[in-house]
C-alpha cells in the first residue's frame, strides 16, 4: 500500500470540474424520471415498516388496526363497553398506548409542512392513510399508474 492519501470528494451534488466547465462530472440533486410512481415514497414507506416491525411487532398491528380499546366483561357484539382507564391492567395500558407512541414516531419522521398536515388527526392509522392518500394517491390510481408502466414497459421490451 502507498503512503499516498486519495483526493477528498466533492460533496454530494457538487461537480468536481472547474467552475466554468459545466456538467463535468456533475451529480444532480433533483431527480429527472418523469415515472409516474414515485418510488423514492415507495421505498421510504416500506423502509419505515421495517423499521416498525422491528422496533415492535405490535406497532404494525396498531397501524393497520386502529388504537386498542380494553372491553368490560360486560360487553357484547351488540354493546360493546369499553373499560375506564382505571380498570385498565399494565398489559392493557401499554397495548392502548402504543397509538400514541406511534403517532409520535411518524410525526418524528416527517418534515414540517407534511407534519402541520396530518398532526390533526385522531389516531395513528387516520395518520398514516392520509399519508398514504397524500403521497400514493388512492388505490385505484396506484393500479392504473402500475398498468401504465407495463404497457411502457411492454412497448421499450418489443422495440
């Protein structure tokens, strides 16, 4: 091995060239697809569920589920009848307040303008489907969005 230290890189998004040479070695910091699937969002939502999962399984479960609600024995289908929080066991405690550690997590996670907009919401899940909707779109544009690039796709493969 040499003595030799290598060059320090340019930061991220900086051009190693003089100034005056434009697009020599450039690394731009915008993105240029015109995709109609953004998957930078796809790739953070799975990336954050992961990261859910494994900080606790049950958090996943409240994100799909909604908050949960401890039941009195005196409930029924019909008339269901919640516990008062003072009747509430540890396990009961820590499961109904795993909503309000999740809507804290992904409040932490998000930048200020996205924050000041689903900060009003009740619970985690009403949270994370407004992000959903906000960021994929419903489901049914998803889809044609996703039938959209096969047939791009389709169409490139057949050239």
């Amino acid at each position: 091995m040499s003595g030799t230290i290598p060059p320090i890189p340019p930061p991220f998004g900086a051009s190693s060239g003089n100034p005056g040479s434009p697009n020599v070695n450039r690394v731009d910091t915008m993105p240029t697809t015109t995709d109609p699937i953004n998957t930078t969002t796809i790739t953070n939502k799975v990336r954050f569920l992961v990261f859910l999962n494994g900080l606790e399984p049950y958090l996943m479960k409240t994100l799909e589920d909604g908050p949960f609600v401890p039941m009195s024995s005196l409930s029924t289908s019909d008339n269901p009848l919640p516990k008062r929080q003072n009747q509430w066991s540890n396990t009961e405690s820590h499961l109904a307040n795993q909503d309000i550690r999740l809507k804290s997590i992904i409040i932490s996670y998000l930048p200020n303008d996205v924050m000041k907009s689903v900060i009003k919401c009740k619970t985690a899940k009403d949270m994370w489907n407004d992000l959903i909707l906000a960021h994929e779109g419903p489901s049914d544009t998803r889809d044609t969005k996703i039938a959209a690039l096969r047939l791009k796709f389709n169409a490139f493969k057949s050239l």
